[in-house]
C-alpha cells in the first residue's frame, strides 16, 4: 500500500532561488552546514565565554530562533543572507579582543554563574551571543527553507534530515580527531562561498572578507593558544619550575583546572591527597581511580603500594598531557590501565572489584550538551552510583572522594549520600575551611575505616542525596534558579519581537498551532534521551553524538514510512504516542542498569525512540498536508525553542517528569488539530 499524495504546494514565494546546485545537493548541503554551524558555535563559544560552560542551551536557544526566522523568512525577501557571515566575523572578532577569564581565588566556581570574571559581564556578552547565533543561524536556515517550496513536503524534510546527520557526523569526525576551531571555521567559510557565490565584485566582497576574517581570526587563536581542543575542552598548559619542582599547571577553557606535581612533593603540600590511604584500615592492591586527569592521584596510589591501578578520565587530552609531562610517568607503569569513559559508566559496566576506588576532584566545570542541564559529572554523585560504588568494593574496601567542595552544605549533602549507601556514618575530614577542601571516606563496613574526628552528621538545612532523575547536586533547593528564569522570559520576549518584526504577523502561524506544540514537546523527548543514555551508556562526546544522530534516524524513519506506506489515521498515531509515553514512564532507569550493555541498548532505543517515531509520524502527516510548508517547518522550529526553555522544568520535576509535560503538550497538539473541512492556510 502507498500513502496518498501530499497536498501541492501553495506558499506565496518568490521566484525560486537561482543556484549552480540542483535543488536536492543544495538542500542536502545547507541542511549539514546549518547542524554543523550550530553545534560549532556551541563547542567555540563555550571554550571562550566561560559563562557558557554552564549555559550551552543559552547558544541552542539562540539557534533554535534564529532557524525559525530562516524559514518563515522565505517569500518576504530575495537577497541572499549575507548577513550570517558578516555576524559570524563579527561575534568571533569580539570573542577574541574580550576574553572572559576566571579568577583563580573564585570559590564559588561550580555553583551556577556566583563567577569572579574578568572581561565583559554576562548580562552584557550573553545577549550579544544570543542574538549573534540567532542571525548566524538564520542565514543557513533561509537557504534551506527556500529549497523547500521546489519539492514535496516530505521530499524536502526527507533530505533535510539526511543534511542534518550529514553535519552531525562531519562534527564528530573533527571533535575524535581533536580539530582545532581553524578547521571549522574554514568548513564553515567553504560553505558560505558554495552556496552564497554571488554574481557581482561588490557582494563577493561582502562574502569573502568575513569568510577571510573568521579563518584568520581563528588561525590567529589556533597559533597564540597552544590549546589541545579535546571534544569537551581547550585545553591549554603551562610548565615552570617551583623552588626545583616541576609543575604542569592545565586550564580548560581558560579556567585554572588542576596542577601536576611528583607525587611525593603533592604528599607534603596537599594533605588531602594522603586522607583516603590514612583512614583505610588495610594498603589497597587493586585501585580505581575515577577522574585520573594528568595522573597525579594514579601515582600516589602506586606510591602506596598499589599492584594493579584502573585509571578512569574521560577527557583524552587530560590523560595525554599526563603521558607526556608528568614527572612520575606514571601512565607508563605497567601496573596501570587507563579507560577513557564515563566514571559512571564504568562503575555499571564492569564486574571488577577493589581494594579502593577514588572519586578523585572529578569536576567537569562543563554541560554534556547544549540540549540539557546535565554536567558530565552529574550522574557521579547521585544516591545510586555511590551504591553501585560500594558494591565494587572487596570485602574489607574503601570508598574516598575529595576536592574543593566550595560550600559546607554540599560537603554534608555528599556525606549524607554516602551514609545512606553504606549504612553507616563516613569518615569526614575537611582540610581547609577555605574552599571547603574535604575528605570523605567510608568502609564497606565501620571496621573497615578508621576516622579521626567523627562526623557531627548533617546541618538541619543540608538538601537530600541527589538521585539519577535529579542529578543536580550544585543545586541546594529544588527551584528553578533567578538567574534562569530572568534569561528565559527575556528570551521569550525578544523571540516575540523578532518573529513579529522579521517574520511578519503571529496570524501567519495560527493554523499551526499544533505543529509548534509538537516541536516543543519533541525538544522535551530530545532531551529525556540524551541525558537517559547519558546515564545507560556514559557521558561521552560520542554518547552524546550517537544519540543526537539516533533521534535524527527515527525522525527520518518516520517520515519514509510515511512516505512510502498508508499510515493510520492521525487520532490512532496519537494513540500509539501516548502508549510510547507510557511505557518510557513505566521503564525504570535501575531495571535498565542492571541488563547486560546489549540487552540494554536494544531495550533502551526500542522505549527511548518508539515516542519519538510515533511523534514524527504524527508530524509528517501533517506537515504533507500544510498549505505553506516554511511556515508549517518555521513554527515547530520556534517550538523546539520553546521546548528549550521549557527543559530547566526538569530542575523542578526531574527528567522523568518532562514525560508528563511533553504529554500534556501533545495532548494540546491533538486538540489544535485542524478540523476537517477547515479552510486551507496560506
């Protein structure tokens, strides 16, 4: 069986836009530039703008507007976007001659943006970089969306899709070969130039001076730096000696990250360092160390005895730098294996057991993506990876974690955490009152530690364990923090104004009101996914990456069986949704955790994308029917922003709860539904 024919295009354009390339190559191209484009801005701000390490959604929301102007800006205007590279040079110029820098004094580094910045404030840079990204974005997304009135509706969303996995697969290549910016800004000054090439001396000025700008820009950066660009960070290093002491001193993203010194002279100064091996009651053989960095835990642990070390760091840059400069060598050691993962991750995937594990100052001071408020520490230090840690441990093993906790609340909240794993009051021993440099340790049982002052035991206002659906440890009530709210509404504002100045009359949208709400609640269901495999398979770049290219296949499934067969009417696809809603409710996350990994990735993708089909199964039926296809595609983009903003409702509610929202939104979306007989929209 065939599905019907789509409904013949109607939109009022403009004569179609004159171009070397073929309708669909063109298509396919601006759709990967325009992902591609996104996902670097977010990558390159973020190690520039140090605000942005804790707010990449705040470049996502941009974006998301910025492409929703793109579309609905088709048919009011023929002059190519020249303005979306002139933007680009501009931001990238301004980024570079105003660096926002971090104190190194701050104590308050990890709780939300309480920052001592040097540069320009974030009520000043945030906005330009949200503007910025929304005429960036707007550019490449015009270009797409005229393509779209010389197809079907379906054609074109079909090779939109395959743009899209296009850019996010060019991404990931250059972020596992650790591409410098350089490289991206020349991918992005390539595409500029194939599909804006303009006829005249005068506008290919206007195109190749930015193109020239934001490489030299970038290459200037690239040359200065000295930056390792990791898929997480810039990292950048300095190496000098103290008093005949050789010490690697690592930023990342310009942020005072950690220090590398022989372990014995580490011993002397930074009392923490011995805590952990004073208050195990026996010397560990085997070690896991989970956040290994450049490896001056790892050598301590084998100054201690340690036989067999299993050496956890996500970041390859981190643990290179350790290979290369410290001055142990202690990666070298044959006692030593060196996983590049997810702590948590590793914690739930292996079967190994230890004498000791450290969570050693395993602070990310980075989101896992611009589509989530998860850190990519978040699921470290949640109620149910401090059990999966003491179920790791041998009988008469150590559990230990230390760093620079900032706030004496988080100290007990962790303290707590840990209690309430092992059944028994840790080992609390808080080194410096400044930064609140503390120790927590506990043994599988009581005798297995030996504590100096016992631990008084939680403050009346510490905050509970934080728990895998929550997993917001920095965050002390459960609120939506001012400083969110205050940038959201602003943002809704400014997304208000814009549509109406750039896009014309909010009238133009009103038949697809349903279309909107589906794009909010699709962005919800995004995000449900990518921090639910965060927690089943790992933090990672390529996680992440795998899941973003995931959803994009079931959305481009759903739009080929649409395609090719005779779905069911759009009340029974809305049925199968809500069941697919359901039974992701129903699914716990600690049912899945506890399956073999490819038992759980087969049962995870079937419960993860089986709402995210139906839902674009939903949405491809209807938008075949649109009588204006930019508009149709422009107002779920603007929806998928909405869904941007909405997502901080998981600091209230958890990621579970956004399951509940997004069904209320498409329950609103099944009520817009036009009524049949309705007249056509143009």
């Amino acid at each position: 069986m065939t599905a019907p024919a789509e409904a013949p295009s109607t939109s009022h354009s403009p004569e179609p836009y004159a171009h070397w390339l073929p309708v669909r190559p063109r298509l396919v191209v601006a759709s990967a530039f325009m992902l591609f484009l996104e996902l670097a801005l977010i990558r390159w701000t973020g190690s520039n703008i140090v605000h942005l390490s804790y707010f990449t959604n705040f470049v996502l929301l941009g974006s998301f507007l910025g492409i929703g102007l793109g579309f609905l800006r088709v048919g009011r205007t023929t002059r190519p976007p020249y303005y979306s590279p002139i933007t680009l040079a501009v931001l990238v110029v301004i980024v570079l001659l105003f660096p926002v820098t971090v104190d190194r004094d701050t104590e308050g580094i990890l709780h939300w943006t309480s920052l001592s910045t040097s540069g320009p404030p974030a009520w000043l840079i945030l906005p330009i970089v949200f503007c910025a990204a929304a005429v960036i974005l707007m550019g490449p997304a015009e270009l797409v969306g005229r393509c779209f009135p010389e197809l079907s509706r379906l054609d074109a969303y079909r090779y939109d899709l395959i743009g899209s996995l296009t850019g996010i697969a060019l991404f990931t290549l250059l972020s596992f070969l650790n591409a410098p910016p350089v490289v991206w800004g020349a991918i992005a000054a390539i595409a500029y130039l194939v599909l804006l090439w303009p006829d005249t001396t005068p506008a290919r000025l206007l195109l190749v001076v930015p193109a020239l700008v934001v490489v030299g820009a970038l290459a200037l950066e690239t040359a200065t730096a000295g930056a390792l660009w990791s898929p997480y960070y810039k990292v950048t290093n300095e190496r000098f000696d103290v008093g005949g002491v050789p010490v690697l001193d690592v930023r990342v993203n310009g942020i005072p990250h950690q220090q590398t010194l022989p372990a014995e002279h580490r011993l002397q100064v930074e009392r923490q360092y011995a805590l952990p091996y004073e208050r195990s009651v026996s010397a560990p053989r085997d070690v896991l160390i989970v956040g290994a960095g450049s490896g001056t835990d790892v050598a301590i642990a084998l100054s201690r005895g340690a036989q067999r070390v299993d050496a956890v760091e996500i970041d390859p840059q981190l643990r290179r730098l350790g290979v290369e400069f410290h001055p142990d060598r202690p990666y070298d050691d044959p006692r030593v294996t060196t996983h590049i993962t997810d702590g948590r991750a590793f914690l739930e995937q292996t079967a190994k057991k230890y004498d000791m594990i450290l969570f050693a100052l395993p602070d990310s001071l980075t989101l896992v993506s611009g589509a989530s408020s998860l850190r990519l520490e978040s699921y470290l230090f949640t109620a149910e990876a401090m059990r999966a840690a003491r179920d790791h441990l041998k009988p008469g093993g150590t559990f230990s974690m230390y760093n620079y906790y900032r706030e004496r609340w988080l100290v007990d909240r962790l303290a707590s955490t840990v209690q309430a794993a092992f059944g028994h009051a840790p080992c609390v021993d808080v080194v410096s009152e400044a930064g609140q440099q503390a120790v927590i340790t506990a043994g599988l049982t009581p005798a297995d530690q030996r504590c100096g002052t016992p631990w008084a035991g939680p403050a009346a206002d510490t905050p509970p364990p934080s728990d895998d659906d929550r997993p917001f440890l920095y965050l002390k009530d459960r609120t939506i923090p001012p400083i969110y709210v205050i940038t959201l509404l602003l943002i809704l504002a400014v997304s208000l104004l814009a549509v109406r100045v750039l896009a014309g009359p909010y009238s133009r949208m009103r038949p697809y009101g349903d279309l909107f709400l589906l794009g909010v609640g699709f962005l919800l269901l995004e995000t449900k996914s990518v921090t639910g495999f965060a927690l089943l398979f790992g933090t990672t770049w390529l996680v992440n990456a795998i899941v973003f290219a995931g959803v994009l296949v079931a959305v481009l499934a759903a739009v080929e069986v649409t395609r090719r067969f005779r779905t069911p009417p759009l009340p029974v696809m809305y049925g199968v949704l809500a069941g697919g809603l359901l039974l992701s409710w129903l699914v716990p996350n600690s049912w899945l955790l506890s399956l073999p990994v490819p038992l759980r990735a087969v049962i995870a993708v079937a419960v993860a994308f089986l709402p995210i089909f139906a839902a674009n199964v939903v949405f491809a039926k209807r938008f075949a029917d649109s009588a204006n296809s930019t508009v149709a595609f422009g107002a779920n983009l603007l929806g998928a922003m909405v869904g941007g903003c909405l997502e901080y409702l998981a600091l209230l509610v958890g990621y579970r709860g956004l399951l509940i929202v997004a069904a209320v939104l498409y329950l609103g979306a099944f009520l817009l539904l036009p009524r049949k007989g309705a007249p056509a929209a143009t």
